[in-house]
C-alpha cells in the first residue's frame, strides 16, 4: 500500500486500536479477571482521561500515565493468576 492509500489497518481508530491491544492483552488470563480489568480501566479514564496506557505482557502489567516515561506513571494494573492489583 501506498502512502496516499493506507491499508485497512491503518485506517482503524486509535482509541479502537487501544481497545484491541487491550483485548489482546487480556487473552492470557481468565475471563473473571477481564471484567475487573475493564472496571479498573474505566475508572482509570474516568479520573484521567488523557492518560497514555502502555502495555507491557512480561511484566503482567498495564501502565497508565501522563506519558511514556516512568516519571509520568500515575496508575498501574498488575494482572496475577487469580486477582488483579
């Protein structure tokens, strides 16, 4: 594809995309564990909406902040076998 015609790929929402990386994200854990991620991550925009989230799967974590450094790091969700933290 060229730059004047995107693939389809690069015509999905980023907000849409985040969503899908998220889901992706999840896939690894069991389904309980998906709904008190997706209420965390609701909360979490709601108190922040512009938060940057990061995804970072060898660390069992999702990090929230004000951007991609670890001094903007302001929320995290720590995924375990049976609980989130």
């Amino acid at each position: 594809m060229s730059a004047c015609n995107p693939s389809p790929a690069a015509q999905v929402p980023f907000e849409e995309e985040k969503m899908n990386e998220f889901e992706r994200f999840l896939e690894p854990y069991p389904p309980e564990l998906h709904a008190l991620a997706h209420q965390a991550r609701a909360a979490i925009f709601g108190a922040l909406p512009s938060a940057v989230e990061q995804f970072d799967p060898s660390a069992n974590l999702i990090a929230y902040g004000t951007d991609r450094t670890i001094k903007g790091l302001v929320f995290g969700i720590i995924f375990y076998k049976t609980c989130i933290n």
